[in-house]
C-alpha cells in the first residue's frame, strides 16, 4: 500500500521500492528507487530543510528538491521516510 506526505505544492509517493515526487505545477514526476535516494535534513530557523535526490556517497544529495518544513511537519516526513529506508534496508539484505 502506498504511502503519502503532502507539503505545499508537493505530493510525496512511497509505493514499495520506489519514491515519486509530484508538484502541482509540473507534468512529470521525480521517480527514485530507495537503493539510489538520498536524504539530507538539517535544522533551519525554527524548521528544517530537507533535500531529497540521488544519493552520491555517505553524504552528499544531488538534483532532486528542497523542502522547507516546520518541526511539526518534519516529524511527519519522519515517519513517512522511514518507510522508503525500511524498504531500502530490505533491498540491501536480499
């Protein structure tokens, strides 16, 4: 079953092994397999700001988007994201 966070203009998809970002203002998604996504948050202000794209190493993101969030909304990313590396943990493991 698939799983959604909305924020703003996006519409984050987790179906399985794959992430998909929608914006409203765009025809075409973003489409990532979880062994290739990379996830950089960091505090920002009273928030957090988070790059999700192609993961490149231990520590950089490339391409991809930028998200601006509140703590609130973070902590429901959270949960979100942590379905995409469940299903990358068990992608690694087969």
């Amino acid at each position: 079953m698939a799983a959604e966070f909305e924020l703003g203009d996006y519409i984050l998809v987790q179906d399985g092994r794959t992430l998909e970002i929608f914006h409203r203002g765009l025809s075409e998604s973003m489409r990532y397999h979880v062994a290739f996504l990379g996830v950089d948050a960091r505090p920002h202000g009273d928030g957090f700001k988070v790059h999700l794209g192609t993961r490149h190493g231990d520590d950089e993101v490339n391409g991809g988007v930028k998200l601006k969030m509140s703590q609130e909304e973070f902590a429901r990313f959270r949960e979100f994201i942590a379905l995409a590396i469940a299903a990358r943990d068990r992608t690694s493991t087969m």
